[in-house]
C-alpha cells in the first residue's frame, strides 16, 4: 500500500498515515480485543443461532397468524437479546465499541472545524464567512 501512496496526494498519504497510528490506539486494541473474544465464545455464538431460530420461526408464525405463538416468542426473544446483552464480555465490546466510535467522531469534527476555517466557500456569488451558508445540515445562512 506503500508504494502505491507514493504517488498520490499528499493529503492521502497523510490520511493513510492517521489510519497506521489508528491501529495503534488503546481503544483500536481493546475493539479488537474485545471482538476476537466475542467471536470465539461458544455462549455468545450459541446465542446468536438461538436468537437467528426464534426469529424465523416468528416470521413464520407471524404468517400464518399464531398469535399466542408470536407472543411467546416475541418474550423468549426479548430474554434471549437480554441474556447475551448482559455477558460481560458483550458488554465490552458494546462499550469498546462506543470508545472507538467517539474517538472517530472527535477526528472527523476536528478535521470538519479545521477545514472550514480554512476554507471560505462561495455562495451565489458571495463569499460566506460564517459557513456553507446554504442553509443544509450544517445550519448556517452566510452573511
């Protein structure tokens, strides 16, 4: 991948190079920690298949309308869902997952913050210097 940077933008390689450093991180080593326990618990993937099998067979009773048959299963998927959501280590991938996440957010809206201060973007012929001001997502209007 090295190489093929070699001839790219700047701006590329530097981003490539924030992805190395990424992996890196203590929250990218917990995820990932996390992840391969996840995978290899027997309990966990046992769950999952039992979960998978109750939903289609509620997809099935759904159909052919058995109603005390769908409730019965609507409560033996909610203590299902509740059982695996409360195993230590799904709740460390939860968490390690939410830690990466904010962690990849603060990049981007550093990245936004700094480009847009930078950057001065035109608008009908008008150069705006509070923002896109068109009014979208971000919910500026321009001067």
């Amino acid at each position: 991948m090295d190489r093929i940077l070699n001839n790219v933008h700047p701006i590329l390689q530097t981003a490539a190079q924030l992805g190395r450093r990424l992996q890196q991180t203590e929250e990218i080593s917990r995820f990932r920690q996390a992840e391969k326990q996840i995978q290899n618990s027997a309990r966990v993937n046992g769950l999952i298949a039992e979960i998978k099998r109750k939903q289609k067979e509620l997809v099935h009773a759904k159909h052919y309308q058995k109603t005390e048959y769908v409730r019965r299963l609507e409560q033996e998927l909610k203590a299902l869902q509740e059982e695996m959501e409360n195993l230590p280590i799904v709740r460390e991938y939860q968490q390690s997952q939410v830690e990466v996440n904010d962690l990849l957010q603060t990049i981007q809206q550093v990245l936004a913050d700094a480009v847009s201060r930078k950057i001065d973007v035109e608008v009908g012929g008008d150069v705006s210097r509070s923002g896109c001001g068109s009014g979208g997502p971000c919910g500026c209007k321009g001067n």
